[in-house]
C-alpha cells in the first residue's frame, strides 16, 4: 500500500518529534510482556516510515518511572472505527468472561476476542480470526463507548490485543474507570463525531500533552483537539490505582 | 407514542445546563440530550451556587442524599460533586466471573500472603456460570472457594453439587438479589461490588454501584476506594400506580426519556408518592437499571417499607440519611405515573422505548423470565396472576429462571392471590411453560453455549432483563424486548408482543 505518510512528513514534523506508542507507564495485568511487538518502528503489518528519526535518549524509559506530566506521550497506528454505545458484550462477549485477566496465559486468550461481539455490518474484523493481537492501535468510537457491564475484561481484551488507546466521543463511566485503573488503554475524549471523521485502516498519532492533546489522522490530514483527561490524570501519570494510593501513603510501598 | 406523551404531558423536564464545575465532558453531552428530547414547558431549574468543601467550617451547602452518604463514609463534614475522596467501604460484592480475577490483582499488589481488610465485609457469591460444564467456569467456583477459605471469608454462597442447586445449603444465585435477601443491603452504607447491576441496592438508600476488578483488588486489600462524588440527578414520581403498570416500566419509561448515557457519572434518585408505594422489590428493580442510563448510583430515600424489610435481615445497625431541602440537584424530571402506559425497549438498546401495545404486531419466538431485574418472587407471582387471569396456554417457549433458591422455593409454595390456593408454580405448569429452572444469571447474559435458554438462534424474545445490545443474550442477531413481568406473560400468551392490559382489566 501507499505509505500514506510521504505527502504528510513535511507537515507533521512539528507535531509528531518522536515515534512511540507505549503511552502508558507498565502494563500491569499480565507476566511477562513488556516487550511490546507493537511498538510502531517495528511494525510489521504495515511498512511506515517514522515521521522522524531521531534517536531516544532524551526519553525516559517508562517500565519503572512514573512519567511527569510534562512528558508526551504518543500512540501511533492504524484506526478501527465503530459506532455508538458500544457496549461490553460487543467489546468481550460475556461467553468468554470465564477467562481470568490476570492470569498471564488467559490474558493473551482474551486479545483474541476484542470486538468479536460486533454484529456483521462491521466488514473488517479487529482481530483476525485465529490471531490473538490486532494490527489496529487506535479504537476510534462514538458515543457511551463502554457502556453495559462493569467487566475489567473490556478493557483489558482491548490492551491484550495490542490496541493503545480508545479515542471517543463520548465514554460509559465504568469502561472509563476501569481503563484508568489498568492502564490496558488510554481513554480520550474527542469533541466531535470522530468515529464519523475517520475511518477503518486510516492512519493516525494520538498525542497527549500537558495543555492539549490531539487525534491526527494523518490518511485525512485532519486534526482533532482532544479533552484533558482531567481528574483521571494523576492516576494514570501515577500509573495506575495501586501506584497512586502508593504515592499518596494510601498503602505501603512494596507489596511483600 | 410521542402524541399521546405529549397531549397528556405526563412529566415536565426540568433541567439546567451545568456551568463549569469540573464535570467530565460527557455529562454536558447528556444535558444537551435531555434538552433535545424534553416537549413543551422546559424549565430551567435554579441551581444553587456551588462552593468548594472546606474544613474550616464555613456555612454548610445542603447535600443530597447521595453526596451525605459518600461525605460520612469519607469522614468529612461536607462534600460538593467533582470532588475526589478516598471513602470507606462497608460492603464488597464479588462473584465467580470477577472473584477470581480481583482476588488475582490483589495477591499481586498486597503480596501472596496478604490478608483482606475484613473478611466480614466480604460476600462471595457465585452466581453467573454455574449450572454448565465449561470447565474454566466450574473452576472458577473453585478458585473462589480457596481464596475464601485462605482468608476466612464469612459470607461464601458456595455451590459444590452441579446437578441439584438444592442440595447446596449455602447456594443463593444471582448476586443482587442474595444480597438483599440475606441482609447485606442497609441504608446509609456504601457497598461496592463487581457487576454493573450492583446500583440495585441504592434501594435501600446507600450508595452501591459497580466497580472492575482492579478496583475491587484494591478496596480488599484497604477497605477504601478513590471516588468522585457525583451529583444528583433527581426523578419525582406522583400518582397511583395503575394495576398493569410495574417498576420495569417506570423505569424503562425514564431511560427511555434520558437515552442511555443521560445519567452518566450522576445519581439518579428517586422519590415522590408513587415510590413510597412500590415494595422493596419494585425499589430493587427500579434501581436496577440505573446503569442501563449510564448512572453512577441509583438512591431511594429509605422509610418504613426499607426498615421492615432490613431489620427482618440483619442485627447490623444502620443510620438512614435523607437529602436536605436545599440541596442541589443538576435536573428535576417529573411523572404523572397515572398516565404511563406499558412499555418495552425494543432491540438493540435499553433507551429504545416503544408502547407495548403498539409493538403487537411483533411476532415473538420465546419468553424468559429471570434475572435480578425481573426474576424476584414479587415478579412471578405477577407472572402468575396474569397466566391465572387470562386461563390460557402460552404460545411459545416461557422460560422461568427464578433468581435466588428462596425465589425457586417460594415461586413452589406461595399462592397466587385469588387463584384458590394454587401456588406460582402450578399455575405455570397449567399455562404450559418450562418447569423452573436452577437459580443463577442464566441466559440474561448469554453465557457459555450451554446455558439453559441462551439464545442460540437469531430468534426474537422479550425478557424481563436488563440489556438488549446485540448477542447480549447469545446470537448476535437475536432480537430482544426488555419488558415487564406482566408484559413478558402477556407476550407468551399471545406469541406476540403484548400490552398486559389484554388480560389485566
């Protein structure tokens, strides 16, 4: 295919310095992954050329500092676009919420059924039939995405799988909550209609920023202001629910 | 329906535009939402300015019921909505879907040998994959059976024998509906637990709401939680109670009315002289669904029905709290319950609310009755005394999934009503639907393929459940009517979608 970046490499310079999905500061929910096949400059489903190569000294690594708020972070990929009020059996069909999260082999099981609820008017499938990661790092959504159960399993299928972050108009709370307290994705609220602005397969950069956080679609050449995470922030700068309570001298520091 | 609504305007919207007071973006959308769809007479409520909590004791703001609850359990004089607060928990509900995996997270953030913070605020109640032989859900049970045992955990309904619910004395079924019946629900409380339905028990007047497992792994290691205080979103319901009408149809009534994010990250409290009439079951339902609206927490200020019921269950004492008179609310909505009519939410959405009689055109393949939305005695005995009303046979395949062992066991020993003596269960068998079935969640959430009446086919169903998004109960195609008891019986009757005044006047 087209490297869709070419014509956009000028003009994305300013915003896009650095090249690096992993957003978030450790995944917490399964043993043994930290080494994310899915970071973008070794993505093998698609060739991209980075927007800049540049070398990564002056970013910190995230699997043990907390990041300052002041760092940015950046997810990159391809988009999968859904509708509406997606709700948790569309995200995990509760048939496979016999799964454990946090048992290390079945964390992996469960990438290979995110968004296997979605009815068959969505043509392409998030997960190929048999795989267990997804080749899309962004789930742009539209309104209430998340509503239903209060199942972990639904954001955590979606981190399984690879994806990086769930863009939408609009979240259900507990779905936004539980996404916070795993970290397994980063949830974004657009301000206008992006699951009608992109489409499935475009090519697109989250980056998140102290002031403002924007949706690049880099296949449109559109660029969406997103919200400030706002008091979910210092959790997940923290890294998560455990880290915060740690730093606030909820609970002890380390775990026996 | 939108014509008949608006002749007899049966509730006036009330509502304001929340200026800036931290709100998550979200709940803007919502308000604009019930501006969209509220009809004639809008008014603008007059909210009282807010101020930021302090300690020095200023001049107290008067709080709602919900923001008074989450302020003791966070020992602080006063709270205002936006704020983040680490509040105790009195209660924490799991089950066999979630146990095992909050259980997991706390081992790895507390260490293996850690130890809960009470193992007397802890209730483990199996209840979603039990009667299957999916060997990951059976062990399941067994996961949660060891960790209650390593941590002497008091309140563990444990299941052993597969083959007959019966023969486990400790067995209940479905979560929120054991939690009432065995006492754990009490006003004033804050109980938290592992399932979005868990809002059921803002019946009793405390906060309960649902949480994931990696919050549920911390609140077992701390006792506490981080929330942020929601405001109140409040409903008045004024007049009788028609004798066709239920709390199902109250409150698909309203999630029609807000759609399913109009009460996102709010409270929704309910009150007025309809709700002072409704039993504690119909309290359960009604608050049930409040997720199905996106809410946070549902909250019915506890009386004398709440008391009675409580104090029949349990020696723990309780403190009932009430919303002040001037507390703020950031929208009034308003029924004329007289007026309301049975309703269905039509496929694939809870806020897809329809006039059951003007849904009779629709041919239905099945009916189930179960879950902790409409699968408590009170909702079979209505089933049964509309089959005995109407002395006919049903029409298409009635499932009944009784949600607790004492459910099974009373819809087997309690008379109808008028009916001479004869109990739930005959009355069902002479209207020719399934015998009862083991308690449990059953097919309300599909579950592993062999779930009694899961939905294996693209069929069409109504069933007194919760969520109807698509393959919610099995199929991704199968079509399913969220319905009141009486109109899911009414329904079988007909083998169509069907208005229970058919049958009821």
């Amino acid at each position: 295919m087209e490297n869709p970046l070419s014509s956009r490499f000028g003009e994305h310079l300013r915003v896009c310095p650095k090249l690096s999905s992993d957003g978030r500061q450790r995944r917490r929910n399964h043993g043994g992954d930290d080494d994310d096949p899915f970071a973008p400059t070794s993505t093998a489903s698609f060739n991209l050329k980075p927007l800049v190569t540049r070398s990564s000294s002056a970013f910190v690594t995230r699997s043990s500092a907390a990041a300052s708020p002041q760092e940015r972070k950046t997810f990159h990929g391809l988009c999968y676009v859904v509708g509406d009020n997606i709700d948790t059996d569309q995200i995990i069909p509760a048939e496979f919420l016999t799964v454990v999260p946090s048992n290390s082999d079945e964390y992996s099981k469960l990438g290979s059924h995110a968004l296997t609820g979605l009815p068959a008017s969505y043509k392409n499938r998030f997960v190929e039939l048999g795989e267990t990661k997804t080749r899309y790092s962004i789930v742009i959504g539209g309104e209430n995405f998340g509503c239903g159960s209060s199942r972990e399993h639904a954001p955590v299928c979606l981190g399984a799988a690879g994806a990086k972050s769930v863009v939408a108009q609009s979240f259900a709370r507990i779905f936004f909550r539980n996404a916070v307290a795993t970290g397994e994705v980063y949830p974004l609220d657009a301000e206008v209609r992006v699951c009608k602005e992109c489409r499935t397969g475009d090519v697109a950069t989250v980056e998140l920023r102290e002031e403002e956080s924007v949706l690049i679609n880099h296949t449109t050449g559109k660029e969406y202001r997103l919200n400030a995470i706002g008091d979910a922030g210092p959790v997940i700068d923290a890294g998560g629910i455990f880290a915060y309570a740690r730093k606030a001298g909820m609970i002890p520091s380390a775990a026996a | 329906m939108a014509s008949s609504v608006i002749s007899s305007s049966p509730f006036v919207c009330k509502s304001s535009q929340p200026k800036d007071l931290g709100f998550p973006k979200s709940s803007q959308i919502s308000v604009h939402r019930c501006q969209k769809r509220s009809i004639s007479r809008k008014i603008v409520s007059v909210m009282a300015p807010q101020r930021s909590s302090s300690t020095t004791g200023s001049v107290k703001t008067g709080m709602t019921m919900t923001e008074k609850i989450l302020a003791k359990a966070a020992e602080k004089s006063q709270v205002v909505p936006g704020d983040n607060i680490w509040v105790n928990v009195d209660v924490l509900m799991t089950h066999d879907v979630c146990g095992p995996g909050a259980f997991g997270i706390f081992k790895r953030e507390f260490g293996e040998k850690a130890k809960v913070w009470d193992p007397e605020k802890i209730v483990v109640i199996p209840d979603h994959y039990i009667f299957t032989t999916d060997k990951r859900a059976n062990r399941n049970v067994d996961i949660m059976r060891e960790h209650c045992r390593e941590q002497n955990i008091k309140y563990f309904y444990d299941i052993t024998d597969l083959g007959d619910f019966r023969a486990n004395p400790d067995y209940k079924g479905v979560c929120h509906v054991a939690l009432a019946q065995e006492g754990h629900c009490r006003p004033g409380e804050v109980l938290l637990g592992t399932d979005s339905h868990t809002c059921t028990a803002g019946a009793f007047g405390q906060f309960a709401t649902g949480i994931g497992n990696t919050d549920a792994g911390f609140v077992l290691g701390t006792g506490k939680i981080l929330l942020k205080v929601p405001p109140t979103m409040r409903f008045i319901l004024d007049g009788e109670m028609p004798s066709y009408l239920q709390a199902k149809d109250l409150i698909l009534q309203i999630i029609g009315e807000i759609s399913v994010a109009g009460a996102t990250y709010k409270t929704m409290e309910f009150s007025g002289t309809t709700i002072e009439s409704l039993t504690m079951e119909e309290r359960m339902t009604l608050c049930n669904m409040v997720v199905e609206a996106g809410g946070k927490n549902g909250v019915i200020p506890p009386d004398a029905t709440t008391f009675n019921y409580v104090e029949n269950r349990t020696s723990v004492p309780f403190e009932p709290v009430y919303s002040d008179g001037n507390a703020s609310f950031v929208a009034d909505y308003r029924f004329d319950v007289s007026k309301l009519e049975p309703v269905v939410a039509k496929p694939h959405s809870p806020d897809n609310r329809a006039l059951a009689r003007e849904c009779k055109d629709v041919k239905i393949d099945r009916v189930y009755i179960g879950s902790c939305t409409g699968g408590k005695t009170e909702d079979f005995m209505a089933a049964a005394k509309l089959f005995h009303a109407a002395g006919k046979q049903v029409k298409v395949p009635t499932f009944l999934v009784p949600a607790t062992q004492k459910v099974w066991m009373d819809v087997y020993a309690l008379p109808v009503p008028g009916a001479g003596g004869k109990t739930y269960a005959q009355i069902f068998e002479e209207a020719g639907c399934d015998t009862p079935t083991s308690s449990s969640c059953g097919a309300c959430l599909g579950g592993p393929a062999d779930t009694y009446a899961r939905l294996n086919e693209p069929q069409v169903c109504v069933s007194t459940t919760n969520r109807n998004f698509p393959g919610r109960m099995g199929h991704k195609e199968g079509q399913i009517y969220l319905a009141s008891p009486y109109t899911a019986a009414a329904s079988a009757l007909t083998g169509h979608v069907t208005d229970p005044r058919e049958f009821l006047q």
